[in-house]
C-alpha cells in the first residue's frame, strides 16, 4: 500500500507495465503497511519471470479474489482483494518465498485470514452482513418512462440481432421449469455434441453479449435499432 | 436427469449454504482451475435468470434475494433478465412464421456457411468433400432432433392446457353440484394478502370444517387491472402442487379436499395481452382442517 492510502493496480502499456494510483477504499479497512514499488515488483517476479504474463496473472488473481469476497458476503470485495495483495506483497517483500505448489492457493489462505478479520470488523462495528440485509422493496412504478421505453427498444433490436442459431440455444436453454429443464439443458448438450459445462458456458457468453448490447445500446441513445440479417 | 453432485455443491456455494469445508473445497479449485472459475461465474449469472423466471425452490430463492438482491442495480439487473428471455421467446416464435423461415431459414443458418464450405473443399480436394458431408448430415440430424423436440413440447403443452381445462371443468361441476347435494353451506371464504417471504406472526391460519366444500380466496394483487387473465398454482412449502387453475380474476375457489393441515403457497402469475405471463403475486396461507 503506498503512503496516504493508495493502492496500486497494474497495467499494460505496450509492452511496459505501469502503476496507476487510485482512490483506496471505505476508512474501515485499517492499512498497517506501504507497498513499495520493490515489493510490488517481487510479488509480480514471483507470479511469472515474464514481467507482462505476471501483469496477466496478477489481474486473474485479482479478479478471482474479488469474487471469492463476494461470494463470501463482504460488502466491499474489491478492497479485500486488494488487501489480500498487499499482504502478500508484503510477506514476499520481507523476504517469504512462496512454497506452495500452486501460487493461487497462498492467495486463498491470505484471503481465509482476511475474511475472518473482516468478520471479526464487522462484529466489532456491529455491520449486518449482506446476508442480514432485507432486500429493498421494489419500487411501485418506474418514473423515467422515456429510459424504460428506450430500454425495451434496445432489448427488441439486441434480440433481433442476435444470430438464429443463438437464439435458438438460449431460448432452449431456458425454457421449461425445475426438472424438466435440467432435462432440457442435459439433452441440449447432447445434441449439440459438448457437455453440459460448455453449454453453460456458451448460454452465459450469449447472455452476456446481450446484456452488453442493450447496455451499449441504452448509453449510445440509439435506437430504434435496425434489424441485421442474419 | 439430475443436476450433478458438483452442480449442486456450486449452487449451494453461491447461496450461501455450502458447509465450511465444501466452501474450501470449491474455493481451492477455482483459485487454481479457470475451468472451474468461470463456472462459478457462468452458474451464478444462470441463477440470476433462473431467480428472474420463477425458479428456483423456495429456499433458494430465498437465498438468492438476501445475497443479490441487495441493491437496486441488482433489481434491475434481475428485472432486464427476464426482459431478455422473454423478448428472445418473442422473437423466435416470430422466426417460425413463414415470412421469416423464407428470409432465414434454419436450414440456411444450419448449412450456409457448410455448403460454402463443401463446394470450395470439394473442388481442391475431393476427399474432404465426403468429411464435411458426413458434417451435414450430423448438423442436419441434429436439426431434426431439435424440431422434433420442439413438437414434443408444443404436444406436451397442449396436453397439459387439455388436462388443466378438464380438470377445472370437472371441478367447476363438482362445485356446482354441491349445493344440490349438501344443503348445509360447504364454502369458506378468506381474503390473502400477498408476501414475498413467510411470515409466522402474520400468517392467520385459515380454519377448514371437514367436508368436501370449497374454499374461496380473494387475492388482493397489487397491479389490479394489469391482467386479462391469471394463473394460479398452489404448492405445499415442500414444491408439491396440489391444485392449479386458470382464473377471469384474482378469486378462486379450491375444493377443500385438496387442503390437508398445513402450509401452503400460492403462486399466482398475470397474464398480460401479449399472452406473457409474469408473476403476480405469492401469497403463503397455513390451513387447519377440523
């Protein structure tokens, strides 16, 4: 962690990795050590000898961690992933090697002890985790009736330009409830010759790229939306 | 078919109700297998859109709400969920219409780019040519599977409209008989409010004399006059369903032979002009039969 509660995150440029400094997170997480820019560099040389595989490294652990925080309910993942780097940055820094057959899981046990003094912060605070958390009511009716309209016409064109074959999987996909969907889904993978894993994967992807569209599509203020032919 | 042992451990891993070593099991395996990871991460996008469809159990449903759906952002995001798989049901039933099979074919969408593929293949090496076709009739095989699947659906769902509506004419001239029979009144009547999570302090027990008369529940639906028509479906908290019908309105009477003491929940879905359905409203009810 660098001086007045910076954080560092890597990036690639060209073929140089750089460090940007951004804003740290909520003031509840107490830093008690700086990483130095020679500690960052052996935490990156311990990741990979190669300086821009280590950046790509760094930023799968990253991510991984920060999902790990929030599928484990903290509030704020992103910070205790980074908190996590910087406690190993540090333990690498004072001179720790990494003996672990597999660098990942040093990772996850650092992230084990910070979630637990996350724990022990939130029952000290007397913070409700998320899952203590009612969710918030649903509002009655949605104001901006222009956006919501706009929405709708940016989902038709997504749809509409989605290719057939896609369209096909992903409404097949989701169609049926409880066990006869799961039948669906098995049966699907088998006609399409891959296993159920890589349908799942390719059913996400579909509906991620349509999520995408929409989203880019509400920002740009574009519609209607000219169907492509498919 | 089930859902795998490994399937279900994600499932509970992402909702919170994996056990302690379960947890470190799956955590240990996505931190060092991106197979594993991006599962993780495709399953829980998937429990998003199964959550916007209404399904999930009641249990995981209920996990689901505390753990993402916390904010706002993740409201809309369920909400859009839902959009996209209705707008895309939308849309691929309106590819089935002939206009459109001619512009795009899934023949043509199957194949195009096969028979390109053929023809160039063909011409430098003849041998490929026999590849790609043996490729074709697999596409084209598997074509015909999913069309065939799509008549078994469309049947089985006929046969069900069939069923439901037999069903519901045999109890509408079971309760139209009744009174002819038992001159005592057989019909109890109760007004349900809606909820989305059970609630012990709240939930009147609805007392049920013995005897087989109906019993009439008016549900108060927040979006009164959304709906031509409902749904309603009413299920033991274990996911067994002991009654459905179609309804004109949000009152319905069940016979009250199908209500054994205990709890239930009645899951009540609107049906829009368009013929979507969305749901209306839970309604969770104890019955205590005398």
């Amino acid at each position: 962690m660098a001086a007045g509660g910076k954080h560092f995150i890597a990036l690639r440029l060209g073929e140089e990795l750089q460090y940007r400094l951004t804003m740290d997170g909520p003031s509840m997480l107490k830093k008690d050590w700086t990483v130095t820019q020679e500690a960052f560099d052996r935490l990156l040389r311990q990741l990979d000898p190669d300086r821009e595989r280590a950046g790509e490294v760094y930023e799968q652990i990253r991510q991984k961690l920060t999902k790990f925080f929030q599928w484990r309910s903290c509030a704020t993942p992103e910070d205790y992933a980074d908190r996590t780097i910087d406690r190993v940055a540090r333990k690498i820094g004072e001179g720790a090697e990494i003996h672990t057959q597999n660098v990942y899981l040093f990772f996850h046990g650092v992230a084990i002890n910070v979630l637990r003094e996350h724990w022990k912060e939130v029952q000290k605070a007397d913070i409700k985790p998320l899952d203590d958390i009612q969710p918030p009511p649903a509002p009655d009716n949605d104001p901006e009736t222009a956006q919501k309209e706009r929405k709708m016409e940016c989902l038709d064109g997504c749809v509409q330009r989605l290719p057939a074959n896609q369209l096909v999987l992903i409404t097949e996909y989701h169609q049926g409830e409880g066990g006869a969907k799961i039948a669906r889904r098995n049966e699907l993978a088998q006609q399409l010759g891959i296993p159920l894993n890589a349908l799942r994967i390719r059913a996400y992807r579909i509906r991620g790229e349509l999520e995408s569209c929409i989203s880019e599509c509400i920002k740009r203020n574009e519609f209607p939306l000219t169907p492509l032919e498919k | 078919m089930k859902k795998t042992n490994e399937d279900e451990a994600m499932i509970r891993y992402l909702l919170g109700e994996a056990t302690e070593e379960e947890q470190t099991r799956l955590e240990e395996q996505f931190f060092q297998n991106d197979e594993s990871y991006q599962q993780l991460v495709a399953l829980e996008d998937e429990l998003r859109y199964d959550y916007a469809q209404g399904g999930l159990t009641k249990r995981q449903r209920a996990s689901f709400e505390k753990r993402f759906l916390v904010s706002d952002e993740d409201r809309r995001k369920v909400a859009l969920a839902k959009e996209v798989i209705v707008r895309a049901q939308k849309e691929r039933a309106e590819t089935m219409v002939p206009a459109r099979q001619e512009r795009t074919s899934f023949w043509q969408v199957f194949t195009s780019p096969l028979r390109l593929s053929f023809a160039a293949s063909a011409a430098l090496l003849v041998v490929f040519g026999g590849l790609l076709t043996l490729h074709t009739v697999q596409l084209n095989h598997q074509l015909d599977q999913l069309r065939a699947q799509r008549t078994t659906d469309q049947q089985t769902a006929q046969q069900q409209v069939a069923t439901l509506e037999k069903q519901r004419a045999e109890l509408e001239k079971q309760l139209n008989s009744k009174p002819a029979q038992a001159p005592t009144p057989t019909l109890f009547s109760f007004v349900l409010m809606p909820g989305l999570t059970r609630d012990a302090d709240v939930t009147k027990p609805l007392l049920i004399p013995a005897g087989d008369g109906g019993v009439r529940l008016q549900l108060d639906v927040k979006k009164k006059g959304a709906y031509k028509s409902y749904l309603a479906s009413v299920q033991t908290l274990d996911g067994e369903q002991v009654w459905s019908q179609n309804l004109q309105s949000a009152q319905l009477t069940i016979p009250a032979k199908v209500l054994r003491s205990g709890d239930y929940v009645l899951e009540l879905k609107g049906i829009v002009a368009g013929g979507e359905q969305e749901s209306a409203g839970e309604y969770y009810f104890t019955v205590v039969r005398k």
